[in-house]
C-alpha cells in the first residue's frame, strides 16, 4: 500500500470515529469547485513602474520573511556549511 492510500486510511478512521461523513463535509465546506481558468491570472501591480519584476518578486518575498539566502544547488545538494 503506498503512503497516500495508508494517510487516506487514517483520515478515514478518524472521521469515523467521530462520526463524521461526507454530508458534514459538504456542509462545512460547501460545493464550490475550483477554478482552472488561468487567463487572468498574471502578476500585474507587483511592480512599480520603475521596478522591474523580479526585483518586485524578492522584495515581497524578503518582506514576508521568505527569501532564504542560497541557491537553487544549494537546495538540491544541500549547502557547504552542511555538508
């Protein structure tokens, strides 16, 4: 049995015993369905008229505490101070 299987089984039996069932979650979560349209998704009014955009990008990131100093090797194979 793979792990998404054996973590489905789980959520199954905790939903069980507290007697939980497919309606609840309808209920509590509604019908909506999830939108796959992605025309108008873009990145509009991220930056400035004087910034360009992947300056914009790492400010927001930075600002949100997310910009992580490093590369994308460093990610991979981990970086030279753990190694």
């Amino acid at each position: 049995m793979s792990q998404p299987d054996d973590a489905l089984d789980v959520l199954r039996g905790v939903w069980s015993a507290q007697g939980q069932t497919s309606a609840d979650l309808d209920e509590d979560c509604g019908t909506t369905k999830t939108c796959k349209k992605m025309a108008g998704v873009g990145f509009d009014g991220l930056a400035g008229a004087d910034e360009d955009l992947r300056t914009a990008w790492r400010a927001r990131l930075e600002r949100e505490g997310k910009l992580k100093p490093g590369s994308v090797r460093d990610l991979i194979l981990g970086s030279a101070e753990v190694r």
